[in-house]
C-alpha cells in the first residue's frame, strides 16, 4: 500500500496506558483512525529528527576536540 510519496505498512503497536489517556486514544481510534495514525506518525518523526541531530552533534563535537573521548581520565599527583 503507498501512501503520498512514502511506502507504507501497517503495524500492531500494544502500549500501556494511563485509564483515562486509554479510553480517549480508543475513542479515537473507533472515531478517527486515520487521526490517531498521524498523531503516532509526528510524535515516532519528531524522535527521529531529534536522535539524529543529537548523533550528528555529537560526531560534530568529537570532531572539534579528539581529545575528548569516551575513556576515563584520571588527575595525575
């Protein structure tokens, strides 16, 4: 199934939620599936924007200073 300019497919997502938040997001899910699809497609985009930029800064960083690595550095006496 295509959908816009992605190729699309359909998954089984099964999460716990608080009562009330689950009763509202099954009404929505009865009422407007499409909508809580959207919703669950922002919030999944938003997460991947922001691991990405975080990895890239991160690269960035590490680029700028080799000297600040991942291992312990201990004060010499």
């Amino acid at each position: 199934m295509e959908s816009g300019m992605w190729n699309t497919r359909s998954v089984q997502l099964n999460v716990r939620l608080p009562n009330d938040i689950a009763a509202e997001a099954e009404e929505v899910q009865r009422t407007d599936p499409d909508f809580l699809g959207r919703v669950i497609q922002y919030g999944l985009t938003r997460r991947t924007i922001y691991r990405r930029l975080r990895d890239a800064d991160a690269r960035e960083r590490s680029l700028m200073d080799p000297s600040a690595d991942s291992s312990p550095t201990f004060a010499q006496t």
